[in-house]
C-alpha cells in the first residue's frame, strides 16, 4: 500500500510497506512544461486596483 505522509515541519515522505523515502508532492501535480506559472506573468494594463485583496489574504 502506497501511503504519503508530512511532518509538522512541513517534510513529506512516501511509504511502501515499510520502505519510507522523501516524497515532492509539488512534482505530482505541477511542471512547468504542463502547468505554467501564470503567477510569474505580466499583465499589461494591470493596476493595484485590479488586485482582490481577499484572494491575497486567502492564498498566505
């Protein structure tokens, strides 16, 4: 039985059986050549009033 786990710390491990090693859960979902990072990307004619503070405050 394939298993995943974190720590407190925020560090993830996947099991078998008994075997445990590091586990990216990050890696699973999302590669830059899939699912770009439209976060990084610039948006012409975009201004502070454009941003909706309550996603802001939601995403941290």
């Amino acid at each position: 039985m394939l298993r995943s786990c974190a720590t407190t710390g925020g560090i993830y491990y996947r099991r078998l059986g008994n075997v445990t090693k590091p586990d990216y859960p990050a890696n699973d979902v999302y590669s830059p050549a899939d699912n770009p990072d439209f976060s990084a990307k610039i948006v012409e004619g975009a201004t502070e009033n454009d941003i909706d503070l309550l996603e802001v405050y939601r995403l941290k």
